[in-house]
C-alpha cells in the first residue's frame, strides 16, 4: 500500500515536473521572442523619425542651425544601435544551445534606414553576409556624401547668379521711375520663384562646407560600420580594406577643417555680435513669426572682425566657404563642431565592437554597448549644459532633451525593460524632428531682404513720415526725399528702391551744378 502509494506519488510527481519542465521553456521562448520583436519594432521605428529628420536637415543645411544639428543625430543612432543589440541578444537567447549562427538578415549589423540610407549591401561573393549590410554602408554613404555635397556646390552657384539677375532686374526697373516715391513693383518672375526655392527648400551650401554637414549626419553609422568590417569574425580582405581606408577617412574630415579653423585662418576674420529683433517689415506673418523668433531666431550673428576691404574680403571667403560649419555656434565656440564630431565617433565605435561578438555573447554586447552608448549621452549633457555653444534656442533645447532620454533610454534597457525603453526612444527622435519643422515653419515666416515688397514698405514708411512733416508745414511743392542715405556700396542682398532714388537725385544736382549742365533757355 505504501509502495503502492509511493509509486502513485512518484509518478504523479513526476509527470507534474514533466508538465512544468516542458511548459517554462515553451514561456520563456515566447517571452524572449515578444521581447525581441519588440527591440525590432522599435528600432525600426526610430531609424524611420531618424531618416526623416535627416532629410529634413539635408534640406535646410542653409540654416544656421544646420551645422548645430549635427549634436542629436549620434545620440538618436546610438538608440538604434542599442535596441538592434537586444534584438539580437533576445534572438540568441530564442536559438537555443544548438543553433548559434546569425542567419537572419533583421540582425545584420547597420542594415537600418538610418544607418544605411540606400540599404545597400554587397552581394555574397564579395563579402559573408553578415557583413554584407556593413560593407554597403561604407560605399553607400560615402557616395551619398559625395553626391549631396556636390549637388549642393551646384546649387549654391546656381542661386548666386539667379540672385545677381535679381539684383540687376530690380536695378534696371527702378531707374526707370520718374515720379518721386514710385515703388518697385512686385512682379514675381520665374527665377525669383527658383531663387526663393533654392534658398528654402533644398541645400545650397557650397564646397568644403557641403561636406562637413553631411559627414555630421552620418559619421556614426560609417564608424559603425567600419568597426564591423574590421573586428567581425567573418571579415576579409575586402571589408578590412574598406573598413581601414574608408573609416580612417571620416574619422580624419572634422580635423581637417578644423586645421583650416584655428590654424590656417587664424586668427578667424569673423566675430559674432548680438541680433536685433526683427522689424514687422521682415514678417510675412506677424503673430506665428513673432511667437517662432524666441525659439527658433539666432541669438547671434557672425560678421566681419575688422573694417577695410582686406578683412572684408577676408570675412566674406570665410563664411562663403567655411561659415556653414561653425555659423550655428556662438562666438568663441566655433571648434564645437569637433566635439559632436569625437563623441559620433566614439557611439559608432563602441556599437560597432559590440555588434561584431560571436551572436553567443551578443547579451553580454548589449550590456556593455548599451552602458557605453548612455555614458557618452552624461557626456553630451555635461558639455552642452557647461558651454552653450548653440545661437538657436531651439538646437540647444532639442539636444539637451534627446541626450537626456538617450539616458533614460539606456538604463531601461539595462534593467531589461525593453518596450519602455523603445517608447523612450521613440519620443526621443520625435523630438529630434521638431527643430528641423521649427526651422522650415520659421523660414516661411521670414521675408527676404532682397525682396520688392520689403524695400516698397521701407520706402512707403520713409515717404509717409516725410510727407506728414511737408502737410503739417503748409508746403507741398516740395518734393518727397528719402530718410534714408545712399551708403558708399549696395546692400549685399540686392539694391533698394530708395538707394536708387537717392541716388538719382545726387546725380542730376551734381549735373545741374556742373557748368553748362542746364540746356540752353532755362533759368
């Protein structure tokens, strides 16, 4: 009866320890499945804001935030990088013991919009596939670096000479006016509506510059890249020569203008000084722009150091060739652009060594990548808070917010909460996108200052005020005169209406006083 007992207990025991030794392996696969489906889900939507975002960036490089927007971008792909090591590590985990090959193509290393804008990868007689992604992205992004700083060259010269056409149009329509305070009038022809676009809409930023604001959206993932192809186990001698020539090549770019910054153009010809509100005239919308300029206007403005035509001439090559790099950085701080520039370089470095492990340790790489990506992001904070280099408000405040969440980011991941820690990542390169729509919404609301209507408002205000002094004195013989004085050389963005008024009337007094400047009969 006992053993009889026994028996029934030892095989009721057993077959209950059986139920649950098949039942927890059964939970936990579709624990580590939910949770590596949830790093990819997640990654793959950030890498998407991200993508956005650069193109956005890409399109309005011309804006002075364009060179400070360089900060955010390696801290939101160093998030990508981080949810794609607990994908893998969580896919490892799901494996099992028996199956330790990185065969799906969701794990390769920089296979991420973000990362590899093209997606190109190399086919498998050239490299392992594995590596396949790495490889492409090295190639891919160096020839779109090279393609968009060469279109941007492009366009930047096609814009100079659309804006000389303007300025000669504008010139030759006002010396045709005869009645004093005529305006110009507002024709909008079609290289005015081109030139309005290039300004705007697409990046016009000329040689070397062009090169340096695409190398900022794009160097931690080349890195990243690079470091893959050289320390992976199924490197060769295509992916180490790739890896050497092409990584050592972005590494070294940011030094090479900074070179030009402190060495070669030193001291810089240029010095900031503090912007002046915007008069209502340079509005197109009054209340949106106004409610914009706090946030989104630059604070401060590089302009020439010195005041004769040498250090003019100077200024002007410097900030043509040189200004899009450090224009978005504040006076004393236009080397920063090398500190974004070290700390990309270290996130793709350290994401790149972890991605190259052997997928049996890829848990012990996402620890330690992820703690090394949330130490650079304390790092970012510290020198944003301890120098401000940003001019626009909006630049300092994004990058101050997204390097935060990175670290909020990473320590979730850490304590292995891996779809609060994507929701985090998700705000976070929303928020990287808000600067850039900021920016385009604050362009619409600027009026150029070459534009017909700005200079017909300025000359309207002048007239009318005068007018009122000639009314009140009970003279309206007179003629109306401009407030304003021709100055020695035309405005940079064009000749105005009342310079050319102006001008005429100095030079028929100057003929009138001339001997033998009036005809013949006149008194």
């Amino acid at each position: 009866m006992t053993a009889e007992n026994g028996n029934t207990w030892c095989t009721r025991r057993q077959s209950t320890t059986a139920t649950h030794s098949l039942d927890e392996p059964q939970i936990r696969l579709n624990g580590t499945s939910r949770t590596a489906s949830a790093a990819s889900v997640a990654a793959s939507r950030v890498s998407t804001v991200v993508a956005t975002t650069i193109v956005l960036a890409l399109l309005l490089s011309n804006s002075p935030s364009a060179g400070a927007a360089s900060s955010s971008f390696p801290r939101l792909q160093g998030l990508v990088g981080t949810l794609r090591l607990t994908a893998r590590c969580t896919q490892s985990l799901s494996r099992g013991d028996d199956d330790n090959s990185d065969s799906s193509s969701s794990s390769y290393p920089v296979n991420d919009i973000s990362d590899n804008p093209l997606l190109l990868h190399l086919p498998s007689s050239a490299t392992q596939p594995s590596i396949s992604y790495a490889t492409g992205a090295l190639l891919g992004n160096s020839a779109l670096a090279i393609v968009v700083s060469s279109v941007s060259h492009g366009l930047y010269e096609l814009l100079r000479r659309l804006r000389q056409k303007a300025v000669k149009r504008r010139s030759n329509a006002a010396m045709m006016f005869t009645e004093k305070g005529e305006q110009v009038h507002n024709d909008v022809s079609f290289f005015d509506g081109a030139r309005v676009i290039c300004t705007y809409f697409l990046p016009t930023t000329p040689l070397p510059a062009s090169m340096l604001l695409v190398h900022a959206l794009l160097v931690e993932p080349t890195v990243n890249a690079a470091v893959v192809s050289l320390a992976s186990g199924d490197r060769g001698v295509t992916s180490v020569i790739l890896g050497l020539v092409i990584g050592l090549g972005w590494i070294a770019l940011p030094f090479a203008f900074l070179w030009l910054l402190c060495v070669r153009h030193s001291p810089l010809p240029v010095a900031t000084v503090a912007v002046r509100r915007i008069p209502n005239v340079g509005l197109r919308f009054e209340r949106i722009g106004r409610a914009l300029e706090w946030l989104c206007a630059e604070r401060e403005e590089w302009v020439a150091a010195g005041r004769t035509r040498v250090a003019r001439e100077a200024a002007q090559n410097v900030m043509a060739r040189l200004g899009p790099t450090f224009r978005g950085f504040r006076g004393g701080r236009h080397w920063y652009f090398i500190v974004d520039a070290a700390l990309a370089v270290l996130t793709g470095i350290f994401v790149g060594a972890a991605e190259s492990v052997e997928i049996a340790d890829a848990c012990d790489a996402a620890v330690w990548g992820t703690a090394c990506v949330a130490a650079i992001a304390v790092a970012s904070i510290v020198l944003i808070v301890a120098l401000r280099p940003f001019v626009v408000r909006s630049e300092l405040y994004s990058s101050l917010c997204v390097s935060l969440l990175a670290v909020v980011a990473g320590a979730l991941m850490l304590a292995s909460d891996v779809e609060a820690s994507g929701v985090v990542s998700l705000l976070a390169s929303v928020l990287g996108l808000l600067p850039p729509i900021a920016a385009l919404l604050w362009n619409a609301c600027l009026r150029e200052k070459d534009s017909d209507v700005y200079w017909n408002k300025i000359t309207a205000r002048a007239s009318n005020g005068k007018r009122k002094k000639v009314t009140r004195s009970g003279s309206l013989d007179h003629s109306v005169q401009f407030s304003r004085r021709p100055t020695t050389r035309s405005s940079v963005f064009g000749v105005s209406a009342a310079y050319t008024e102006t001008k005429k009337q100095d030079n028929k007094k100057e003929r009138d006083d001339k001997p033998g400047g009036k005809p013949c009969g006149v008194a």
